[in-house]
C-alpha cells in the first residue's frame, strides 16, 4: 500500500506550470555549464526532518499528521517507516537522502541491541536502494540527543562516554560503508561548552582531534573511500560549539593534521548563526579546497536560532549556486535538505511541496548563476579591480619579489599611491537583478 497514493511521480513542465506539484526549473537532465541539473545539485533529502520531525517546539507536543507510522519504537516500525521514505524520494526525484544512526533506528538496551535494530532497518535500506537506485549521500551518528551525551561526545569530561560514542560512530561508519555512503558527516552538537568555567577547552579540542584520527584510521581498515565531512555551526545547542564558522572548522584542521581527510559540510542557517552570509562560507571554504557539500535550508533573520527552513529566495540560491560554481562544484556531496516543515504545515502532502518548491529555487538560482558567469558580467569587473596586481610592482609583490624596503623605495620615489577606482557595490547588486530578471 503506498503512503502517498495520490502523489505521482513529480515531472518538470516548465516556468509556465501552475501544478504545485510539477517542477517549474527543476529539469534532472538539462545541461548546464556542461553538466545536468541532476549532477549539479544531486539533491538529497533527510530522514530526521522528513520522517522523524514531529513538530514539537518547546511549548508544545507534535502537530504531524503521519499516518504511516504507528508512534512505537518497534523496529518493524522503523523497517515500514524506511519504505515510505524511499516512496517519497522516488516521487521527488531525489537521487540521495541522508540519516543519523538513531533516526533510522530505535535504540534498544544495551549497545549490543542498537546495533542489532540498526542492522535489522538497515538490511531494508539495502533493499529499498537497490529496488530504487536511490543512493545514501551521508550518514552520521547522532551524538547529541541520548542524555548520555550531555557534557559532550568526543569532547566529554567522561572518559567513558568517549569511548561509547567512538563505539557509535565505528557503527556507524560500518552501515554507512554497506550502504555505500559516499560521505560521513560530523556535526559536533554538543561538542562545545556552556561555561568555560568548568572547561578545559585545549584538552578538549585535543581530544576531538584524537576522535577524528580514529575515524581516519578506521576508514581505512574497512576499506571505507568516502569524504569525511565536517559540519561549522557556531551554538545550539551549547553556547559555544567548537566547530563554530567554516574557518574555526579549517584552523582546527590544520593545527591538528587533518586537511588531507576532511572537507566541510556548510550549512546555510548556520552560516547566519555564526554571523556570515552563506556566499560567504562557500567562498572561504571553497578558496581552502575543502568545499565539501551543502545543508541547504535558510534562517529567519528575525528569530534567533536555527529554524532550518526551506529555501524559497532566489537571491540566496543564486548567491550560493555561484560560489557553488566559481569552486567548482560539490563534488561527493550535494544538496541536502536539511530543512522541515513548520509545525503549521502537518500533512503529509506540505513535504512534497516543501520540496519541490526549494528544488525549483536551487535550478533558477542555478540558471541565473551560470548566466552571470557566462557573461563574466562580475568576475570582468573583480578582474579589472585587481588588475594593478598583473604587471609592475603589484605583479612584483605577489610573486615575492619585493621588501619592505623595495616597497619603501618605490613609493619615496613615486610620492604618493595612484589614485583609488569606485568599488561599484550598487551598480553590482543590480547587474544581478538584472540576470533574475531575464532567466
Ligand atoms: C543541526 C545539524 C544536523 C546535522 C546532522 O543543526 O544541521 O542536522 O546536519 O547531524
Ligand atoms: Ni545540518
Ligand atoms: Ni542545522
């Protein structure tokens, strides 16, 4: 019996459509900047919001209505719930979805038992991905819920929980492989702190960073290729989390020897959290070779904590699918919906439109992007911003050429700068309207 028996497949019908849904901009096989939508975005969706968001908040129970699953912690449950998940990715196009260890699967009462449940749902993954062709984009263990976990995971006071959670993530690391995962991602919710009064943030950072060699290593013995992923989120749940901005994230992989193995899994209303635009993080991750992959969802600039919804604007998914582009591409990754549905929307039907209604923002943003750069209608006038730096003594100091000296010199001669050019930020905000005009 299907979950969704009035849901067909979803079809792209182009700009003009009014059918909810259709998609309007999605096309999988249309080609752009030599690559299909398809390969551009390898959409994803998530099991933690889509299949286990309930809708509460913390002034109320759940509003979903989801009449597939029986509210039980049973793994048969679990089993029947993972088949409505692929009927949904299926009726989406989506070629990728993504789960915590725990969304997927109920813990038992021992360690022994979560296990024994998570390979039991897991063997019906198997299946739904090989009857489907859909394929797991990342998985990652959820180390922030169980209160085991509360002064942390890989960075806890208790040596023990430590221990547990390196126990987790080796599981998890193993269902992800027998998946075929093509990523593992580490967001460290609760590796952080609340007080540095009773933190030994070195000490703690130390030991995360021991955590991630075990995981480099672990890889290796099972023969698992995947990307590893980090995940920047500045706070929330702690005050603090030590992965706080995409450049916190590449200095502690650096101090700690990690580069070659890592790469980032930026996340757009974290990118607000901490402060900075999403444009931003691409860029600066992208310029660190570590562009990694995209929880795609958007903030509310007037609440102040992570609302993770869908992105409908298109200045945003034209700013991030132009860095996207400049960087080129996601490589392993995707676009991953790391987004749910307001309490308000509970029926089953409002995750479909949730849905295509981002995807068809990411494939104008996409179109918009790529008509920017084909006309060079920004990188022209960066390029011509910098062009002092192509010859002469610019060309000079950044080939290192030049001191202090050399630089002393040439300026008691010449006796003053040459004049500064105008830096055009209005001229430019409207060249891009420009494009979303035409596109
Ligand atoms: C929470 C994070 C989380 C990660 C996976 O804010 O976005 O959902 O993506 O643990
Ligand atoms: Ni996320
Ligand atoms: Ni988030």
């Amino acid at each position: 019996m299907p979950a969704f028996p009035d849901i067909s497949t979803v079809q792209y019908e182009g700009p003009q459509s009014d059918n909810p849904l259709a998609f309007r901009w999605y096309n999988p096989e249309e080609v752009v900047e030599g690559k299909t939508m398809k390969d551009h975005f390898r959409f994803s969706i998530v099991y933690w919001h889509t299949f286990r968001g309930t809708g509460s908040d913390p002034f109320g129970p759940g509003t979903a209505v989801r009449p597939w699953d029986d509210g039980t912690e049973s793994v048969e449950n679990a089993q029947n719930r993972a088949r409505v998940a692929f009927e949904l990715f299926e009726k989406l196009q989506a070629p990728y979805y993504a789960f915590h260890d725990r969304d997927v699967a109920p813990e038992g009462a021992s360690l022994s038992e979560t296990n024994a449940n998570f390979d039991a749902v897991a063997d019906v993954l198997e299946e739904e991905q090989q009857r489907s062709g859909v394929k797991l984009l990342w998985g990652t263990a959820n180390m922030f819920s169980n209160p085991r976990f509360m002064h942390g995971a890989a960075t806890t006071c208790n040596a023990d929980v430590f221990a547990y959670a390196a126990a987790q993530v080796k599981k998890a690391m193993d269902v992800t492989h027998r998946l075929g995962g093509e990523n593992y991602v580490f967001w460290g919710g609760r590796e952080g702190y609340q007080n540095l009064y009773n933190t030994d943030m070195k000490r703690e950072l130390d030991h995360l960073a021991k955590f991630f060699h075990m995981a480099v290593d672990y890889a290796k013995e099972i023969g698992f290729t995947g990307q590893f992923l980090i995940e920047p989120k500045p706070k929330e749940p702690t005050k603090h989390q030590y992965d706080s901005d995409a450049a916190a994230c590449m200095n502690f992989l650096r101090a700690y020897d990690l580069t070659d193995h890592f790469k980032l899994n930026l996340e757009t209303n974290h990118a607000t959290l901490a402060g900075h635009t999403m444009m931003h993080e691409i860029d600066y991750t992208g310029a660190q070779g570590a562009l990694g992959s995209i929880d795609a969802n958007t903030g509310d600039l007037l609440l102040g904590w992570d609302t993770d919804q869908f992105a409908t604007d298109y200045y945003l998914t034209t700013q991030m699918m132009y860095y996207i582009l400049k960087h080129g591409g996601l490589g392993s990754g995707g676009v991953n919906f790391d987004a749910k549905v307001r309490r308000e929307s509970f029926e089953p039907i409002d995750l479909f439109y949730a849905h295509v209604g981002s995807m068809d923002a990411y494939a104008k943003g996409l179109k918009i992007a790529a008509a920017i750069r084909a006309d060079n209608a920004l990188e022209g006038f960066i390029s011509e911003r910098y062009s002092s730096f192509d010859s002469g003594i610019g060309a000079k100091i950044e080939a290192g050429e030049v001191s202090f000296a050399d630089l002393e010199a040439y300026m008691l001669e010449k006796g003053d700068a040459a004049p500064n050019v105008s830096g055009r930020q209005e001229l430019l905000e409207s060249v891009v309207n420009r494009y979303i005009d035409r596109v």
